[in-house]
C-alpha cells in the first residue's frame, strides 16, 4: 500500500532530505496541503511534518525514525494514515462492482472478513492496491492509497454510474473518517483496555464496529502494514484528537511517522505503490499472484503476503476471467513471466531505489524498487525486479551504489518474521 515514503536515514544519523516525488518538506506550499483532524496535535507532540500525496503528515517525532521503528517491534505506536481514501459500496450489486474492477473473490468473503486485492487495468497492470472489507452492516468498506485518490474515485464512481444506467442497484459513499494504525505486539493488549469485545476473537484481515474508549461508531480492522499485530481504527474526525489521546496515555504507546513506517514495512516484504508496483506491473510480476489465490505458485512467490488471504478462493475469477488485465494476467500464470520483484539482502552502503542490478558478469539486468538499512537485521535490505531466471533465493547478484558495485543476494520476504493473528 502507498501508506509511507521512502525517506528512511542512514542506521543512528538523522533524517536525510526527502525525495521530491514522495515527500519534501514544508515550505511556502503547505497552506494548499490536505491536513488530516490530528494536523495540531502532530505539532503538538514534535512532529516534523513533510508533504506527501497532497497532505501535510508527520515524518517523524522527537525520537529518531530508528528509535520509532524499533518502538514498534517491541511495543506498539500510533500512526496517522488518515490520508488514505476510505469509502462505502452500498446496494444488492455491490459485490458486482468490485468484482468488476479488482481481481479478487469479494463474493466469498465472509461477514467482516477482509482481503487485500487490485485494482488492475486492460492490459494487466496494478491500478493500486486496496484493502475491501464485507461488511455484516449490508456494504463493502473500501481503503486505498492517498496517492490514488483521484483515480481510485473516478474508477469506482465511474463504474457506479455504469450499473446504475444498467438498472443496478449501487452506489457509493466517500467515509469522512481519521483512520489510526495502532501496530506492534502490545497494541491489542493496549486497545482491550478500551473496548467491550473480545478482541482474541477479532483475527487478522477480520472487522467490527465498536465503542473505542468512550468513542462511539469506531470501525477496528486487525490489519496493518508494519507486519506486526495492530489493528486500524477508523474513528468519527471529530473524536480523533480524543482517542489519539487516550490511546498515548499508556506508555506502551508512542507516536510514529512515515520514516518509521516505509522500513517497518519494507522489513515486512510489502510493496509501496508507486514504488514496487504500478499501473506497468502486473500481480504475477509483482509476486501478488496471491492475490488470484493461484495456489500451485504460491509456494515459490516472493515476499509471500499468503497470511494476507482469506482463504482458499479465486478458482472462480480465474475461471470465468472478468476482471481488467484477466486475459494478460492468467496468461502469465499459466506460462512464464519475464520479470519478478525479489528482495535482496546487500553489502556495504545502503541500496536506494533506483540504484542498478547487475549479474555476476556485470550487466545491468534490474533495478532497485525501495531499499534501506533494517534497523532490526543491522543490514541493507531493498526490493526489486529482475528476470525470472535470477530470481531464485541465494542467487548471487551485483548493486550499483554510487557507480560502486557491491554484493547482493536474492532472499526470500519478509526479511523479518510478521506476527499476524490468526485464530489457531
């Protein structure tokens, strides 16, 4: 998901500069930036705060980005991702909809049960990823990047009037919610204490509406894209500050930014859109062929994000093949696909994206996506595509840094275990 940038520092130094595409900061510009409900209290708490994807967002806090990450793994820390577009597909065709726009199997989705999926286009590429979510109040509740606002909109909203013309009944609303990302291994032990359901019953990928400390008509969705335990919280914008708040009151909890959030994730094997996957990368060149359920290749794919499904389903969108790209897409499946994104392991200075893949013979034959040092490994871990024949885990390949060639090594993802639950 686009839920972070790449702006991750050098282990122990400070913040570098941001690159301009992702993230730079605040100037004479700001006053035209989209400021989510918790704009004051970032500034409040030190937040050093940068623009991306139109919105003005916290890079950081007062602790370095390190500190924040390693926070995370070992504790828990509340993250702002109220940037990104959440929306609600109402009426009896609302399965249709989606169907029609993303690869996924909405239809089997079980009572607030929910999957990350694609949306794609007609000749197989990613669109964006999205996370949809069956609801047991009668809708699909929908969460896209920020960075996709618009596109994502216009296609749904698009798509609506379509049905609608066809006699359908769909529509579609746009959900004026702050959403929270509470992640890290105490973080559902720190919102038990604030809630009436059991939440040993919510696992991963799984939905349910409830009272949040005091908070009324809070959706919690145990998900989220540090690969830890977490859950994120879409709360009334009103209350936001309120339960922001409430939450820091234990001190289990500190507040983390983008920084913290592009290494969690990057340590976790999941892709940033815009980044390692885009409107030219299709699901099986990206290693998403799990997101069709494709079974007999789940196995051998990449920075495998299986825990991410919801179960075994897909046969039938594969099958009857209607959805964008589906002609290009199980083609793929079914055949050899030229290119995969991998995850490499690096020597020496950190790998930007970007940054040149070589072979052993010292020919250029991929590049870097994202990559940073992991705080946690105390090595340099990046992403990228390579052809298919190199991307077998151990197989030794070559990164340009600084027209320096340096040892790299294809490695299986995550590069650090996730802690996903899941009901045993």
């Amino acid at each position: 998901m686009q839920r972070a940038m790449t702006v991750v520092p050098h282990l122990g130094l400070r913040l570098q500069a941001l690159p301009l595409a992702l993230g730079r900061p605040l100037s004479h510009a700001q006053d035209v930036l989209r400021r989510t409900p918790l704009y004051d209290f970032h500034l409040a708490h030190g937040g050093k705060m940068v623009a991306f994807a139109g919105w003005s967002l916290p890079v950081q806090y007062r602790d370095s980005h390190v500190d924040s990450h390693l926070h995370t793994r070992r504790h828990c820390s509340l993250f702002d991702v109220s940037h990104m577009l959440q929306t609600k597909i109402l009426g009896c065709d609302r399965v249709k909809l989606m169907e029609s726009l993303v690869v996924g199997d909405i239809a089997e989705l079980r009572p607030n049960q929910g999957t990350l999926s694609l949306f794609t286009n007609e000749a197989g590429g990613i669109e964006d990823d999205l996370i949809v979510t069956s609801t047991s109040e009668g809708y699909l509740y929908v969460v896209s990047n920020a960075g996709c606002w618009d596109k994502d909109l216009a296609l749904m909203q698009g798509k609506v009037r379509e049905l609608q013309n066809m006699g359908s009944d769909v529509s579609l609303e746009v959900v004026d919610n702050a959403l929270l990302a509470l992640q890290g291994p105490t973080a559902t032990q720190v919102l038990q204490a604030g809630v009436a359901d059991d939440l040993r019953k919510l696992p991963f990928m799984t939905s349910a509406v409830m009272e949040v400390f005091g908070v009324s008509g809070c959706r919690v969705t145990r998900c989220g894209y540090t690969g830890e335990d977490g859950v994120e919280i879409s709360v009334p914008a009103a209350a936001a500050v309120r339960l922001a708040a409430a939450l820091l009151e234990n001190p289990e909890v500190k507040l983390a930014g983008l920084a913290a959030r592009d290494s969690l994730r990057l340590e976790a094997g999941l892709c940033l859109y815009g980044s390692d996957i885009d409107e030219h990368t299709t699901p099986v060149e990206g290693s998403l062929s799990w997101t069709l359920d494709a079974e007999d290749l789940q196995q051998a794919e990449v920075g495998s994000t299986a825990s991410l499904r919801p179960g075994a389903r897909g046969k039938r969108r594969r099958a009857a093949m209607d959805f964008p790209g589906a002609s290009v897409i199980i083609a793929q499946l079914k055949g050899k696909v030229q290119r995969r994104r991998v995850g490499l392991t690096c020597e020496g200075a950190p790998v930007r994206a970007h940054s040149p893949i070589l072979n052993m013979e010292g020919t250029v034959i991929g590049t870097v996506t994202s990559g940073c040092p992991s705080p946690c490994l105390k090595k340099n871990v990046a992403m990228g595509y390579v052809p298919s024949e190199y991307s077998r885990p151990g197989t030794p390949l070559l990164v340009e840094v600084r027209r320096k060639q340096q040892m790299a090594v294809v490695s299986k993802m995550p590069f650090v275990t996730t802690n996903y639950y899941t009901l045993k």
